[in-house]
C-alpha cells in the first residue's frame, strides 16, 4: 500500500466542460476527506464520507459538485459545467474514524481555460 | 467559527539559528492543534499533533489555550527544514480539518 493515490495528477479543461477526478484511500481507512487549495491558501474543506455515507458538505461545495463514494473504497468528485474560478488543487485525504491523523494524497491540479 | 491564523506567509533564518513559525486560533471548544509540511515536490504530510507532545525532526509545539497559541519551534534550522508549514485545527465530529494559510520557511546556509 503507497498511501493516498488521486488520479488525474493534472487536468485542464475548457470553462463549461465537466470533469471527474478519483481519489483512492488507505485500505480499511473508512473516512474520506476532499479539500481544495487555490494558490497562497490553505487546503479549504469541501466534504467527507464515513464509508459510502456522505456526512458533511462545505457551503464551498456549490450544485455544480458533487462526490460519491458508492462502495465505501474509492471516491469521485465531479464539477459540471466548470468555471475559470475552480482552478485548484484538489486534495484528498483518508484516516480511520477515531484516530485524528489525515494522510493526503498527492492531489489533482485543476485549470479551466 | 473556527479560525487558524498563521501572520507569516514567508520566514527566513540561517542554518543553525533558531525558528518559530507562529499559529493562533479560534475555536468555541476543545480543538486538536496539528503541524502540517510539505517538502518541494511531495504531498502534505503530518508533522506533529499536540495531542502526543513528542518531538518530530527537532520540532516542537506546545498549545497554550490561554493565548490560543500553537507555536512550532525548532532550536537548531537545517536546511532540510525548508518547505511550507501548516497550522491546522479539528474539531468535533466530523474532524475536518481547518488550516491557517501556511508559512513558507527558507533556511540559509
């Protein structure tokens, strides 16, 4: 097991196209977070999940979000209709209900033309 | 609402001297204060969690809850100190974290 992976690690997309990234946790972590960054900013919290249950969702997330996490093992976050203000990195992060300690993955970098 | 604030976007010291990267926060309850840092060209890792009060790579950081303080600490700057340092706060629940805009240390040589 290498950690957090997230795939892709880069995607550009033009204003109005839809776009998904994956996100894979730590085996048998059962909490997933999803943060994003935008540039001089810290990680901003956007949802997370105890298994497939989605529990929490920022007033970031706007309708054009969503995230699932249909089997309790990986995630997807999707943005429709993308604006040039989604530029991010997307981050995510796994941790074990209980223990506080988040690993993030190497996150996906966003660039809507 | 929950708040981390970190004043220094940017410090730099010498190779040797001694570092202080400064966290207040804001938090109505009991928070758990974390360290957070990413090298050049990794992924965010965990430094230290108040909550075990050890000391990672030299570092270490004691919460003052009446100063709301959670100040990282390092006598002795190595050059492979150099990275982005995160102040981070969770709450209860959903034990989201909350960061401060992170400090970007350079050490000399």
């Amino acid at each position: 097991d290498t950690g957090v992976s997230q795939d892709p690690r880069h995607k550009i997309t033009k204003r109005g196209q839809n776009v998904t990234f994956r996100c894979d946790p730590i085996s048998e972590h059962n909490r997933l977070y999803w943060y994003r960054q935008t540039l001089g900013q810290g990680p901003e919290f956007l949802t997370y999940f105890q298994n497939e249950a989605q529990l929490e969702k920022s007033r970031l997330l706007s309708d054009r979000f969503s995230a699932e996490r249909p089997k309790g093992s990986f995630s997807t976050l999707e943005i429709q209709r993308t604006e040039q203000g989604d530029s991010a990195m997307y981050l995510c992060a796994s941790t074990v209900w209980g223990t506080q300690t988040q690993y993030f993955g190497p996150g996906t970098r966003l660039t809507v033309l | 609402a929950q708040r981390v604030t970190q004043p220094e976007k940017l410090l730099s010291v010498f190779k040797g001297a001694p570092v202080e990267l400064k966290c207040n926060y804001s938090y109505s309850g009991s928070p758990e204060l974390f360290w957070y840092v990413q090298y050049s060209r990794q992924r965010l890792q965990l430094l230290l969690r108040h909550i075990s009060r050890e000391s990672i790579k030299g570092f270490t950081a004691d919460l003052n809850k009446g100063e709301t303080s959670f100040h990282l600490k390092k006598p002795f700057a190595q050059e492979e100190d150099s990275a982005m340092y995160y102040c981070a706060l969770s709450g209860e629940g959903a034990q989201k974290l909350v960061f401060g805009q992170g400090t970007r240390l350079t050490i000399n040589p």
